[in-house]
C-alpha cells in the first residue's frame, strides 16, 4: 500500500513536500556545463569580470548571477559582501529584498483565481473591496484644498494588473498628490484591510484605463488576492505558489535562524562610501512584526527560489510536474496590454510593452540592449532584475541589494553581457 495511503493525509503531503527540500536548497534546477547548454564559457567569464568591476572598485557591495537554459543552471556565482560593515562575503544562497519582484507572484496569485473562476480580469475592484468605492481623481489644487472630479469607472482587477488603474508611487506623481500620499502613511498600516482603507482616502492621480502610471496596484491586488481567496496573501503563496515550488527561502519576513543569510541593502553616505541604508535594514523590515503582506514590493528570497518561479513560468505554468498556471495563462500575462494608450510604452520604454503584471519586450528594433521579443520580467527597487526568454529559453537574474536603483545602468551590463553569451 503506498504511503500516502497508510498516513494522515496532512502528514503525508508534508512528509512528501519535505522530501526534494534538501537537495533544492543546494540546486535548485539541474546543473549544465556551458558549452552543452550553447553558451560560451569564455564570454561568461567576461560577464564575470565585468559585474566584478562594480563590486572592486567600490560602487556596489555585492551580486548575486543566475543564468539558466533549458531548465537547466549554466552560471550561478556571488561576489562582493552582503554587508562591508562586517565584510561578511555574500552567497549564492544569500536571502535578498525582492521589492517589485514580488509583483510577479501577487500577479500570478490573481491568475490562479482568474483560473478557478474565482476571479475576472473585469471584475470591479470594489465588488471585493467596497472601500475603493466612488474614488476621486486629483486635477490640480495643493494637498490642503485639492480639485477632485468623480472617477469616470470604477477599478478593474485588469487595470490593477497593468497599472493603468490611476495610483501611484511618490516619484511619479505631482507634489501635492505625493502629500496626501504620506498623509494617508499606507506603510504603517498593520494589515491589508486596514491598508485599503487608507488608500481610499486617496485621489487618483488620472483617470482609470487612461494611461500606465506605476504604483500601489499590486499591493492592492494583494488585497484582493486575500478576499477571494480567504487566507492571508502569505499563507496564499505558501500554499499555492511556494510550497509547491520548494521555494523554501520565499517569505514576507525572514525567520531568525535564517537572519546570518540575509544580504544587507546598502546605500552611500556623505562621501560616496558604501554604508548599510538604516531604514531598509531595520529588524522591524525583516521581522514578523511587520504586519502588512505587501503584494507589490514585500517578499525575501534567493536567486535559487526565484529561478525555480521563473522557470515555472517559462515552462508555461508548471516545474517538475507541478502546475501553478495553465500555458494559456501564462500566453496571456505576457501579452502586451497597453497598445491602445496614448502613450503606450512603460516608463516610456519604446521596446516594451507591459502585460498582466510583467513587462513584455514587444520590439526588438528599438531595443538599446541585446534582447528578444517577447522577453517578459520586471526588476526590484534595491537594484534586482528578472528577465525571462522563450525564445532563448533562458532564465537571467541579478541581485544586487544597493540604493539607488540600477546605479550605473548595471542592468544593461547585465542584459548585454549575458546575451552576448548565447551561442546557438
């Protein structure tokens, strides 16, 4: 009789569950030489030399690289320091900040309820949350006496999923709007539903559907995520996405005996040395103390975990006979959504187009790196990047813990130098 049959079913889906955990943590996909996955070990090791660059000569603490083909790992390294305070040397498994690479999750979250028909991309958002009901928009005005017209619609899961519902972050939005932003101090908020609640009191900064403007969409399609569904947005990616995935390493806090993994986010002082950003590494940031589950910017995880996210989605929904999402699903997030916008290129990136919660390279002509069309991923605020290829069948991600964002374009570095690599 098999075993699952012979035992509580809870204990054996964790007895089950456990058992590929220990070899994961170690590979998280198969390990291929170079030259057997098309790739050139000496180009690579010209990426090597040149992301190495921005770690010795002082400008960033240290990366984390992780190339994969074909499901199967062909580069993955470290170099530098997860924090020059102690000179503790970072690894290839150190625990990073995701920031907006959390996005990726949150969306697909929302499309495996699209999928179970708990969900729909037109469904109104305040159906689950009457909150974000009669929402106004900003047109002029200061924060003390602002011009607001009514919405002209209401919020759509869509619009949610490609930022074109009318929020927004403080760098992208007009003074006044950013004030009553941090009047509303969403941060603070010590759930999602009181989060909402928040968010409610604020204007939008355009009209919804009118043009893409990158905010706090996901934090709230994160909220919708918890209504649908009844569970917590974590124990939802636990359960749902992580688990499955044995990302074992993915969480919206890191557990205290994981802390000595943990790459520190560093910024620079007064004079343009590397220090530790006070704020972005306070124990409250990384501690279970910190209630809100922030579906747009909150996760920790490693380069192994993610890879294993990412080439779930590569595979067109499904790892090692695990399926998260459908193929059709996956067609469909990585669709370009924004042609009809006036302006219809996010960021005013004239290669790209965005899809349901990625950006989608939709021309490679006007690409100002190397590139494919149909190349979909998004980066993270503390200098982390995704970018996943069909049509290389590639996975690539980078990991830097470092503010400001991408200082010195090291993403392009990145993007060039590991393209350059393809051989056939």
């Amino acid at each position: 009789m098999p075993l699952k049959n012979r035992l509580p079913a809870a204990l054996a889906l964790s007895l089950l569950l456990a058992l590929p955990v220990i070899a994961q943590t170690q590979q998280p996909l198969p390990a291929i030489a170079p030259a057997a996955a098309g790739v050139s070990g000496e180009r690579l090791a010209r990426l090597h030399q040149t992301l190495d660059r921005t770690v010795d000569d002082g400008s960033h603490a240290g990366y984390i690289l992780l190339l994969a083909r074909d499901g199967q790992i062909v580069d993955w390294r470290a170099h530098g320091f997860a924090d020059v305070t102690s000179k503790a040397p970072i690894q290839k498994d150190s625990i990073v900040r995701l920031f907006s690479m959390t996005k990726l999750v949150t969306s697909t979250a929302a499309l495996i309820l699209v999928e179970e028909g708990k969900l729909k991309l037109t469904d109104r958002v305040d159906q689950f949350i009457p909150a974000l009901k009669n929402l106004k928009v900003f047109t002029g005005g200061t924060a003390d006496a602002p011009v607001l017209v009514d919405a002209a619609s209401p919020l759509t899961v869509e619009q949610l999923l490609t930022h074109t519902a009318g929020t927004f972050y403080n760098f992208n939005a007009p003074p006044e709007l950013v004030k009553l932003q941090d009047r509303a101090d969403l941060w603070s908020a010590p759930n999602l539903t009181e989060f909402v609640a928040r968010v409610a009191t604020i204007p939008l900064a355009h009209q919804p559907g009118t043009a893409f403007r990158y905010g706090i969409n996901t934090d709230i399609l994160g909220a919708v995520v918890e209504k649908v569904s009844g569970q917590s947005l974590d124990d939802f990616f636990q359960q749902r996405i992580c688990g499955p995935l044995q990302m074992v390493d993915t969480a919206f806090w890191v557990p205290e005996g994981k802390r000595a993994r943990l790459a520190r986010i560093h910024t620079r002082d007064a004079a343009g040395r590397l220090v530790l950003d006070t704020v972005e590494n306070s124990d409250e940031r990384c501690g279970p103390t910190h209630g809100l589950r922030m579906g747009g910017a909150g996760l920790y995880s490693t380069a192994g975990d993610y890879a294993r996210f990412a080439q779930m989605l590569l595979n067109g929904g499904q790892l090692d006979g695990v399926r998260i999402l459908g193929r059709k699903s996956v067609e469909l997030m990585t669709r370009d959504r924004l042609a009809h916008l006036p302006e219809p290129h996010p960021f005013g990136a004239v290669e790209q187009g965005f899809g349901l919660g990625v950006r989608v390279v939709t021309n490679l002509g006007r690409s100002p790196t190397l590139n494919s069309e149909g190349c979909f991923g998004w980066d993270g605020y503390a200098t982390t990047t995704v970018q996943i290829d069909p049509k290389e069948r590639a996975v690539a991600i980078l990991l830097y813990q470092h503010l400001p964002f991408n200082e010195g374009e090291v993403f392009t570095t990145f993007t060039n130098g590991w393209y350059s690599t393809l051989e056939d």
